[in-house]
C-alpha cells in the first residue's frame, strides 16, 4: 500500500508539472513579424541600416519615420548632411549641426554611423569648383585643399564613425567614352590617379579606427572580365591598392538595381564578394533600392502591373542580402531610403518616371520586399550563413 502510495504521488507531482507547461509557454520569443529587421540581423553579427533624410527626421507632423528609422535599422548613414556642400558651404566655414545631430540621433537609439562621402566628384561646393574653374585655385592647392578637408572631418567625427565611404564612384560605366572603364570625373582630371591612395591615407592618419571603404554602382556581378567590365575594373583597383600598401579597409557595392533589367543571382553576386574577401577586403551593400517604371497602369493602380513589379523588387533585394549573408566578410547591408515617401528615385529618374524602390511604400505599409527581406534574415543560418568575421582598421 505504501508503494502504491508512494507511485500515487509521484503521479500527483507529475500532474503539476505538465499542468505548468502552458504557463512556461507563455514566455515564448517574438515570432518573426514581430521583430525588428535589427533583432533578425542581429542574428548574424550583420549590420542593417537605412539613409536619412534629415528634413524627414525633423518633421513633427511625421513620427512615424523617426519611429521606424530608429527601430528598425542598427546603422543609419546621412543621405546628404556628411557631403562636402552641406559641411562646408563657404570656404573654411563648416557647418557640422547637421551631421552632428544625425550621429547623436544614432547614439540614442544605440546605432552606428556610416559616414559618407569624403571624396566624390557630385555635390561640391561652388567656392571650390568655380576657384578651379577660373584659375583661382591651382591643382596643387587643390590637393592641399582636398587633404585638409578630408582631415577635418574625419577628426570631427573621429570615434563616432564606423565605416566612411572615403572615395565614392570613381570608375567611369562602360556606356561612357572610351568605353574602356577609366577614372572619370573632377579629382581624377586635376589630381590625376593617386589622389585616391592619397585620400586612404589621410583618412587613417586622422582616424585610425575608422573602416575606410571604396563605394561604387554597378559592381554586383562580375562581367567578362575584360576592359569594359566595371566590376572587373574595381576588383583590380582595390587589389592594387592592397599591394601598395594603402589602408583601404573594404568596398561597397552600393545595389542600386532596377526591374526592368536582366536579374543577378545571388551566387553571381557572392562571386564579387568573395573575391574581395579574398584581398582581405570587407563588403557591404550601401544603398540598396530597386526601382521599377511607372508605366500608365501601375501609375493607374492595375494590379497586373504593380504586382510583376513588386515581385521582381523584393527578389532583387532578397539576391543582394542573401550573398552578403553567405559571406562572412559582408558587414552591413543598407538601404537607400526606407519609404516611397522619401524616395530619391522619382526626383532622379523622371524620363520614363520610376519609382516603388524602398521598403515600405508612401503610407509606410510594409511591402512584399521588407518580408521577403525579413524572411532571408529570420530562416538563415549553419552551416552556410555563419557570424560576421570583424574588420579591423588597416595601418
């Protein structure tokens, strides 16, 4: 009796115990959809982040881009206020407030800053290309020039950047003359090709902890390798530099794509940064968006238009990220805007208008490529989606 007894409680205990399991279950993790594209990325040591528009970023009458850009993105890099126009409009006189406020903005909501651009040939100030332009301001000042506000900032921001893009969209497209790629635009006519090693090294010398990246557009697949091929053109650069000893730290592959135009796979794109691992480079994407035309019926709301076109988005977003999470080297993965509303691609692309290339579209509804994005990010993992390998900053 007293076995009997005994088995009788044991069964009473267990009884307990099982009627608990669905007051355990309670404390259950997020499902996916409700977590953050951060919380997902986290996952995996990546880094996802979005440009900002700072003129967004103030306006009382729209909290909802505020709230979304600070909950949804672990790093936020200045869409226009990091641009040498902005920061030093008249000679000798910055004006950081801008820059300044989008970096404690990242500092509240624990984020990291990419900082960009130090040296592009788009959006100079007048003073500067007006004194070239007349004589006032010769190539050998210039280069004193360039190095002095390549210093400057760098020191400003010193500690509060983790990545810079220090030289932005230097290679010339194959739809150029020559068709051959070349260095184009204003730093390579009147500083000639060194002036990018130049531009590495003085951004380590000012800050040593920051990763110094080389960005670019169009160079997510490699072509046929010949002189026309831009992406081919990139890789040898950067392995160039490498050998020279120049303290390049990575290189951006900005993901500008459109639907109109034949698709990448991921393993075309993982290629290119495989290769660029293999220099002992970090990559990353830095403004990915993919635009779409806005033909007479989507304009018109025809589903039979809108729906291909959304589709091929979100494919194109998923090709890009799921290459940079099979690589162990691709650090970030941002966005070039989040919201239609903000969208630099209509004011751009305006013959034949394009548009539908972020995330969320006008209304901030979540669109099919922020799922197929957060879905990539939430089912990934071992053996071929692996923790991020940390850059450190080359000497």
């Amino acid at each position: 009796m007293r076995r009997f007894l005994a088995i009788g409680a044991a069964v009473v205990t267990l009884a307990g115990a099982l009627t608990a399991v669905p007051v355990l279950a309670a404390q259950r993790h997020p499902t996916v959809a409700e977590q953050s594209l951060r919380a997902l990325a986290a996952r995996h040591d990546l880094a996802i982040g979005t440009a900002i528009d700072m003129e967004a970023l103030h306006d009382a009458a729209d909290p909802q881009y505020r709230a979304l850009a600070a909950s949804q993105f672990s790093t936020v890099t200045a869409e226009n206020v990091m641009k040498w126009e902005a920061l030093e409009p008249t000679r000798g006189v910055y004006n950081w407030g801008p820059a300044d406020e989008l970096v404690d903005f990242a500092r509240r909501n624990g984020q990291r800053v990419r900082g960009h651009v130090l040296v592009w040939q788009n959006q100079l100030p007048a003073w500067l290309t007006q004194g070239v332009n007349d004589g006032t301001i010769s190539d050998a000042r210039l280069r004193d020039i360039l190095r002095d506000h390549i210093t400057a900032v760098v020191k400003h921001f010193k500690g509060k950047i983790w990545q810079w893009d220090v030289v932005n969209e230097a290679a010339s497209d194959p739809w150029d003359s020559p068709s051959s790629i070349h260095l184009k635009g204003f730093w390579a006519q009147h500083l000639g090709p060194g002036y990018i090693a130049d531009a590495f090294r003085w951004a380590r010398a000012a800050d040593p902890g920051a990763l110094l990246f080389y960005n670019d557009y169009n160079i997510e697949a490699f072509g046929d390798r010949g002189p026309s091929d831009k992406t081919w053109y990139v890789y040898t650069m950067a392995r160039q530099l490498r050998a020279s000893g120049v303290p390049i730290d990575g290189v951006g592959s900005q993901g500008h794509l459109g639907t109109q135009y034949a698709d990448y796979d991921a393993f075309q794109v993982g290629e290119v940064l495989d290769a660029f691992s293999g220099l002992g480079l970090a990559t990353a994407f830095t403004e990915v968006d993919v635009r779409s035309q806005m033909t007479a019926g989507v304009r018109a709301g025809d589903p039979a238009e809108i729906n291909p076109r959304l589709q091929a988005s979100a494919s194109n977003y998923s090709v890009l990220l799921q290459a940079c999470l099979a690589d162990r080297h691709c650090l970030s993965f941002t966005v070039w805007g989040f919201t239609d509303k903000h969208s630099w691609v209509p004011g751009w692309f305006s013959d034949p208008p394009e548009g539908l290339a972020t995330l969320y579209d006008e209304s901030y509804r979540p669109k099919r490529a922020y799922n197929v994005v957060k879905a990539d990010l939430a089912y990934a993992g071992p053996p071929y989606v692996l923790p991020r390998i940390p850059q450190k900053p080359r000497r």
